[in-house]
C-alpha cells in the first residue's frame, strides 16, 4: 500500500510518579513501607484494620481428601490470625465433601442450615472441582441468589503450604469480610488535594455487554463508591442488569410514584451516597466519579 514504517519507536518526554508511602497496623514489625518497583509483601506486617469471622465453614467439590482441606483450612485460619484478623479457628458446620455435578442443591442445602440467628455464615470457603467451568457458576449463586459471602480456591493448593499463597488469601478474605489492608499514608495525614480536605465520596463505574451473538443476554452495570474518608480504601460495590448493548447507566437514578408518599427517588448513586453516611457519620461535600 506504500506505507513506510520507521523501524525506531518515537522518543516521548516522560516521568516516573514516586510510589505512595502504605501504612500498615503498628503493631507489626513494619508499619509503613515503601514500595519498590511497583512490589511489596506482608512479609514483618499486619492488616491496618482486621476483619472479623465468626460463622463460616468450607466445601470441598474437589477430589481432595478431607483430611487434606481441613488441614488447609486450619494453615488459612492460622495465617489470617496473624496477619491481624480475629478469626474463630472452629467451622461452623464440619468440612466435608460434596457433590461437583449438584453446586446449586449442595450450596442452597449449607445455606438453609445456616439461617438461624448466630449461625449465619460471614465465610464460605470453597475447593472448586477437579473440572474447570464452575466458578461463574458458584459465584453467581453465592454472591446474587444465597447473598454468601464466598472465596474460591484451586484444589490443587489444598494440600500446599506456601505461605505466600495464604498470605494472598488472607488479603482477599479481610477486604471481602469489611477489613481494610493498607491505606494510602498521603489520605491519614490528609495531604491528597481534592480528597482529604473536605468528605469525598469516589465512585467508579462500568458497563460491561455480551458478546456478539448473545442477543438476548443483558448487560451488567458495575457501580463501586468509597465507603471510608479520609482514607478512600474501602469500597461497596452494586450491580444491575439492564438493557442489551445499553451503555447509559439506566439506574444510576430513579423516581416512581407512591400513591402515598408521592414521588420517590431512589437508584444506585441514592444507595451508595446513604451507606457513606451511615459509614462515615457525614455527608460527602465532594464527589469524584470514574
């Protein structure tokens, strides 16, 4: 086509952003770190605020022994303890295995014997199957259908003992139960411009469509806001499904009419803007939206 191309890539003017100072609990060796080259670890460290799991119990749909998942469970517990969480070592229904070809019965079944007050589950750890496809499949069930709380896990890390690999776990399990762990030391100390010197709500939204050939699939909105300030770490997130292909978030807002209250709002934005208030004991004066 007569195109010329330069063999050489062009040269552009750039800089490298210092990293941000993270705070960790003081009551590890290490209570603020500097990350180098974009890594860090928990290694000398502990959660700045450790979540709390008092119910929870764990299925196995894997080939594993039970054995093996309980001794895994166990090393998992052990390692969110110290790693700042209060996290009772006793499920609160025995480890045991389950069928892979009947997820939905087994998890509706661990569901219902725990609705009683005091025994609703905060946690539930899965072993995923041997076969890989069962992940959207659990998530979809515990996160939108039973409202459980869930962290899946690869059979093949049952009988391992990496710690690194449960130092990981234990992050994602605290964030997930309402813990926070690091923040950012700028937003402590309040030295973020447009964040820390007045209540700022951050939000952050996406739309994400079906394939082509899905035509009659919805799309899924994503709606994350900031739960926490100064700090702006710990995020609530909602999702709705909406029109195929609609990219205009369709219930970011809305009104209807109550024959008696009159006409009421409501939507995502509404819902997010209230919890920050309940959070935080303050209505956010600022708003940053993504």
């Amino acid at each position: 086509f007569g195109i010329q191309v330069a063999d050489g890539l062009t040269s552009v003017d750039a800089r490298i952003l210092p990293a941000p100072m993270l705070k960790y609990h003081k009551s590890g060796r290490e209570a603020s770190v500097n990350p180098d080259f974009g890594q860090w670890n928990m290694i000398n460290k502990k959660m700045f605020n450790g979540g709390r799991v008092e119910v929870w119990t764990c299925m196995n749909f894997s080939t594993c022994l039970n054995q093996d998942v309980i001794g895994f469970c166990q090393r998992l517990v052990d390692m969110c303890n110290r790693k700042g969480m209060v996290f009772n070592r006793r499920p609160v229904i025995p480890i045991s295995s389950y069928n892979p070809y009947q997820i939905e019965k087994a998890l509706v079944d661990v569901h219902n014997k725990t609705t009683q007050p005091g025994k609703q589950l905060q946690l539930l750890i899965i072993i995923l199957p041997d076969v890989r496809g069962s992940y959207g499949r659990i998530k979809r069930v515990c996160e939108t259908e039973l409202g459980i709380v869930s962290q899946c896990c690869q059979p093949k890390h049952a009988s391992s003992r990496n710690m690194q690999y449960f130092e990981n776990v234990a992050l994602k399990i605290n964030v997930k139960v309402g813990g926070r762990n690091t923040v950012l030391d700028d937003a402590v100390q309040k030295r973020i411009p447009l964040v820390t010197d007045r209540p700022t709500i951050i939000f952050g939204a996406d739309v994400t469509h079906p394939q082509p050939g899905e035509d009659s699939s919805p799309s899924i909105v994503a709606v994350v806001a900031s739960m926490d300030w100064p700090e702006v770490t710990k995020y609530r997130g909602l999702v709705s499904a909406q029109a195929h292909n609609e990219e205009i978030i369709q219930d970011l807002y809305k009104s209807i009419q109550d024959p008696q209250r009159g006409l009421v709002h409501g939507g995502m934005i509404r819902e997010l803007l209230i919890a920050f208030k309940i959070s935080t004991n303050r209505k956010p004066e600022s708003i940053i939206f993504y």
